[in-house]
C-alpha cells in the first residue's frame, strides 16, 4: 500500500503547494535526504486523496524517486513529540526503503534520537500517544533498542 502507483496520485499532485522543508514542533526545520538526494515534500490539499483518506503523511514513489506528501491540518493537530517522529518515519520509507510501518518507525525513531530530537521525556510522551501496551509502540522500541546492523541505518 505504500508504494502505490504514481497514477494514484500523480494527477491530483499538480494542485499541492511545495514545502520547503519540514517544520519541527520547536520552529526549525529539515530536508529529508535518501540515496544522496533531497526528498520532494508536498502539502497536500483538502481535496487530494492523502487528506480525504484522512492521512498525515504518505512517502510514494515518483519514477525513480520518493515523495513525501503531507496532510498538513491533521500533522498540525498532533502533540508535538509525535508530530517530530512523523517527519523521521516518513522519511525512513525513503532512506531504507521499506514499506513495512513498524520498519520505518523503528528506523524513524533511530533518526530521531541520532538527531539528539527524542529522549526519556520525548519516548514518554510517544508510549502515551500510542497507548499503553501498544504492540506497534512495543515493536517499534524492541527495534530501535536493538544494536543496528553495520551498514544498516539509514543515513
């Protein structure tokens, strides 16, 4: 489901604004980088498929490329701890590839605490926003706690 086809998508992209950047819950921002090459990120709006699905975020294909579109009213509603994960999350569908969710959280969550973005405190209030004995929170953590592969995290 995450790599859906461009013709999925592709048509309704042409009437999305640009973003230049992820925007942090703190202000700052950042451009997601896979494979040696800056991610597109897009807003999408109201009446493009990724918000009527009621999406936050979906990394698809593009050709030969990634492409990260945002729901950017729902991204805004979240608490800012699970707000920041997404960008990392998204980003990791590109940087690995993987279409598996846990995966890219997993992978996303590395990102974020490599970024010095997620601590105690910040993984407190994730566990919280996922529920407790979440089992997709449970295997995310299982992942990201477990020594990385060499060569394996995404840079």
């Amino acid at each position: 489901m995450r790599y859906l086809a461009v013709v999925l998508f592709g048509a309704p992209l042409l009437a999305t604004s640009g973003a230049s950047g992820f925007t942090f819950s703190d202000g700052t921002t950042a451009k997601c980088m896979a494979h040696g090459r800056e991610v597109p990120e897009i807003y999408a709006p109201p009446e493009h498929d990724v918000s009527r699905l009621g999406r936050i975020g979906m990394t698809v294909t593009r050709e030969d490329d990634y492409l990260i579109i945002w729901n950017q009213k729902k991204l805004q509603t979240l608490p800012p701890a699970i707000h920041d994960l997404l960008f990392f999350h998204e980003c990791a569908h590109a940087q690995i590839p993987t279409s598996s969710e846990i995966k890219a959280n997993c992978e996303g969550l590395r990102q974020m605490r490599a970024a010095k973005r997620a601590d105690a405190a910040i993984e407190s209030q994730l566990a919280a926003f996922y529920g407790a004995g979440s089992a997709y929170w449970k295997a995310t953590l299982e992942c990201a706690n477990a020594p990385a592969a060499s060569g394996s995290s995404p840079r």
